[in-house]
C-alpha cells in the first residue's frame, strides 16, 4: 500500500534506476518508480529521494520502501521512505560515484585507424588567448596563478604574449590545482541504439540487457516495420521493437521471425547505467557484447555537458544570427526562445551536432539538473559505427575523437564572417588566420580532451566525509533537531555499526584527534564543565584500552 497525493493505492513500488542527466552526490537523487499491481506495472513516477533515507539504491527490479508520493509532472515528484527501525551504512553515496565514473565514457581508449569521417582534422591546440580567458573566468591575476602553480609571474606572462609556448605538463598543472574547471565538463552517451539481426526482443532483454522481462510491458507496433514491442516499465525509455510470432495457416506452426531493434534514449541510458552497475560491467563492456550478437550500431549520441556555464547560449543564438560562425555543414536551425531555452542545431542526418540550454530544457519538465548548457554530437549508422569501431579496436580516447569533431566542424568568432572568406578553397585556416574566434568556444574546443572529466574513485577520508556533511548534512539535521527528532539521529549514530573501511579511518583519526582535543580542553576553549567531564572520561578510557604513549 502506498499513497499518492493522499490517495490510498495497493501498489508496490519497484525501482527501475537512476534518470538524471547528471548524477551528483547529492541528498536529493532523481529515480524511476513503477507501481506494481497483481504482477503488472501500472503506472510509473521519476520521483527524488532523499539518498539518506535511501540507504542504498535498490537492484533494479527489487522493491523500493516507498511509503508515499506527492507532486505533480509540472512541478515534479517527491517520495518519502518507510523509516526503518535502525539505520544502517549509507552507501548511496559510494554507488553514484561507481554511476559517474561508469558514464564519462571518456577514460577508454579509442582506436585511430583508417580515418573515414575525422580526415584532415586538426586539433586546437591551448594558447595564449585561452589562458587569459582562463584566468578571466577564475577571477585570478598573473599572480595568484603564479602562486597557485607554483611558478613565477614572470613565466605566466612570457605564456600569454606567446614568447613561450604552453606545455602538456603546464596544462596538467593547471587542471591539477583548479579541478573546479576540469570537473565542470562531463562527456556521456545520451542515445543509442543497436540493431540485432539474429535475435528477438526476449533474447535481447534476457542475454544482452539482462534484465528482467517480466519489467517489460509486451505490445503490438507497427513502428520501423515491426509488430511488436517490449517497453520497460511501459514506457520508451529502454524499449526493444521486433516481429511477433505468427501461426502459419498452413501448418498451423506458430513461426518466429528474427530481427530486432535496441533503443535507449536519454533517460534510457541513464537508467541502463545502473543495470550495468549491478553486472560489474561498463559502456566499453557492454559494446563488445552486443557485437559478439551481430550488435549494429544505428544510432550514437555523445553529449558533452557544460556544468560550469561556460557557453552561454543566448550569445551562441547572438553569433547565429549575426553570421559568427563556420559549419562544414551548409544546414542550420535555431529553436526556442530566451525564456524557455534556445536550441541551435548545426547538419542534418546522419550527423548533426546541436547546442541547447539543458537547465531550462530539464527546469520545464520539473526535473533539476547541474547541467547547464549541453552539446550534443548524434550520429547515425556509419557515422556512429565509425566511432564505434574507432573506441573498440584502436588507441584513441572517445575524449579526442570527440573534441576533434567538434573542432573540425564548427567554429564560433567574435566577429562576423566575411562572405568571401566563405568562399574560399581553405576557408577554415582563413578564418582562423584573420578572425578572432569566440572565446568560450575557443576554450571548449582546446581544452576539452586535456580536461579530467573522469572522477576517478577516491578513498575516503575523515576530512571529505566532513566536507560532506558540512555541505549537504547539517541543513538537514538542524531541520530534524528543531522538530524533535534529534534523539533518534543520537540514537542512530551511537547504534551503527562501521564497515572496515570506516573503522580504519576512525583508527588513523583517532591519535591526532584526542592530541588536538587536549590542546583545546588545556587552553579552555570548552567552557561546559559537564561535557569536559564526560571527554575527559572517555578519553581515558579510549587512551587505557588503545595504550596510546601519552
């Protein structure tokens, strides 16, 4: 039994994964609910949830203790969690950052063999101007970068008037001691679709998904020349089209026609991340299965995804509209408005990339996001086997292949084009040559495949767990504490037990906490002479039983 919006329903809320287009560690994570109804899901809700109450993010399919939901699809759902009789680890925490990592597709290596779609690419390389427009965007002088890095103002300089040139070893300087700019660009896939010419969609869902099938609502289509379709949780998210079987006239012999068709959207994918999560697989993993099954890649949609706000798309529309720009695509779009969010989209079929506001574009749906502008590369059949095939078998990152499409076929300046540079034979170099280039995008384009985008696991410690809880905990906990529930927190602590992990960090921590206690008991900077009883106890007692030598 749950509730939603006060209304009494006898459903059982299954969980069915993550759907943000961003996973932040954060308190509040979106999922994907499906209401459960005599073996069936009937329904279903991207709610948020507090990861604190979540404890941990369920298998997909298992049921999740929900006990009640409110909201609207305008201004979005909110689910609120059976309290359990004694709270255990979380580790929803540990788990979105095995989601981050398993998303930024970048870190694998991608192959560079015979080159039919990047030919005569070039690679801008980090100069002058972009360390300028770097320390603009950082609010820092020559001096304060200086420091930072620990060189000297002098040699900051000879790098912005291009006296000297700037290194790879430089540039991982930079990103090392502002990682604020290499983490705010995150690549992920957002699409993708693979058709299966030896299978069906129960054998897909079942060897190549491994999901359940009894999450995938069966139904008629007439859809791409196909007859049936398997949607998980009913809805188009993850679906698989294919043929259903038939009773032959003749013999009366029901017969099966194989062929069939994978799609993962946007949200597919974000909710596949976690199916993959629970193999122990990755997007490189995956890819080579699928192609063991004849897997053809039919569509590929790469999403580069802008968390710091360095494009800005009302001046992207500006420089559209104004003819700063260079396409080796003659085909272009704008959609939208200021209000909403723009869309720009540069080609046609099968390759198009397009540029679009994702904070408004996720704000109108109800949904909530750190993404605030994203460019997307979509690709079709060969163009998105190309990449494929490139990633699997050669040695080249999906970062640079990425990047190097990016550079290659689009262009943003800081002044209008003049019609005959458009004309001419090597239009790109001229325009390089002789037009100031806009300077975010310049920024996008040099320095996106040297960033980091990959959070790479971190051993936790005393002190990130304190920022943690500083940041995003205590707010929280001065809401419990006011509302008479503080006893139970006190509770809940004193009860849990540590993994070993934690128990090890407690045992480094614990010499240098009780030596800098003391010091602040000595000076008398703790004036509650009943708590410094009690520490000073305990203290003791911890320094009788651990032998410590002082």
């Amino acid at each position: 039994m749950i509730t939603i919006n006060n209304e009494p329903k006898a459903y059982t809320p299954i969980f069915l994964g993550t759907t943000q287009h961003s996973l932040r560690l954060s308190l509040q994570i979106l999922i994907m609910v499906g209401m459960k109804l005599n073996d069936e899901i009937v329904e279903t809700y991207n709610v948020t949830v507090s990861a604190i109450e979540l404890e941990q993010l369920p298998n997909i399919g298992n049921e999740i203790a929900i006990d009640e939901i409110t909201g609207s699809e305008l201004s979005g759902f909110k689910a609120k969690l059976k309290q359990s009789d004694a709270q255990i680890q979380n580790t929803t925490s540990t788990e979105l950052e095995k989601l981050v990592e398993l998303k930024n597709v970048g870190r694998y290596q991608l192959l560079k063999g015979k080159n039919i779609m990047t030919q005569d690419m070039n690679t801008l390389e980090f100069d002058a101007n972009n360390l300028k427009y770097v320390r603009q965007i950082l609010n820092v002088s020559q001096d304060s970068l200086a420091k930072r890095l620990k060189i000297t103002r002098q040699t900051v300089n000879r790098f912005e008037t291009g006296e000297q040139k700037i290194s790879n070893k430089f540039l991982d300087k930079l990103l090392g001691a502002y990682p604020e700019l290499a983490e705010s660009i995150e690549v992920q896939f957002d699409w993708v679709s693979l058709t299966f010419p030896d299978l069906t969609s129960k054998q897909v869902i079942a060897d190549v998904l491994r999901l359940q099938e009894n999450l995938f609502l069966e139904r008629p289509t007439s859809q791409n020349f196909y007859t049936r379709e398997m949607a998980f949780a009913g809805e188009k998210n993850i679906y698989i089209q294919d043929f259903a079987p038939v009773k032959n006239p003749e013999t009366q012999a029901i017969e099966q026609k194989f062929g069939t068709t994978l799609y993962l959207t946007g949200k597919g994918t974000r909710l596949f991340e976690k199916a993959l999560l629970e193999q122990s697989m990755n997007w490189r993993n995956f890819f080579e299965k699928a192609r063991q099954y004849r897997g053809h890649l039919t569509r590929l949609d790469i999403a580069i995804n802008d968390k710091w706000g360095l494009l800005d798309m009302n001046e992207l529309v500006k420089a559209v509209q104004e003819k700063r720009f260079w396409s080796k695509s003659k085909s272009y779009a704008v959609h939208g408005n200021v209000d909403d969010g723009w869309t720009v989209d540069f080609g046609k079929s099968p390759f198009v990339i397009r540029a679009y506001d994702k904070h408004k574009e996720q704000a109108n749906k109800g949904y909530d996001t750190d993404v605030k502008t994203r460019v997307e590369l979509e690709l079709h059949q060969d163009k998105a086997e190309y990449v494929l095939d490139e990633w699997l078998n050669h040695d080249k990152k999906l970062l640079d292949i990425t990047f190097d499409i990016l550079y290659t076929y689009l262009w943003f300046t800081n002044e209008p084009i003049d019609a005959q540079k458009l004309k001419s034979d090597k239009v790109r170099e001229v325009i390089e040559q002789t037009v100031e280039p806009m300077p975010a995008w310049s920024l996008l384009t040099a320095l996106g495949n040297r960033m980091k985008f990959v959070r790479q696991p971190k051993k936790q410690s005393v002190e990130r767990i304190e920022k943690w809880v500083l940041q995003s905990v205590v707010p929280s906990l001065a809401v419990l504490k006011k509302t008479g529930h503080w006893h139970e927190i006190i509770e809940a602590i004193n009860s849990v037990e540590l993994s070993a992990e934690h128990q090890k960090l407690v045992e480094a921590n614990l010499v240098y906490a009780i030596t800098s206690a003391k010091s602040v008991l000595h000076q008398g900077n703790i004036n509650f002479d009943k708590e410094k009883e009690k520490y000073d106890e305990e203290t003791a007692e911890f320094e009788k039983k651990a032998n410590l030598p002082f």
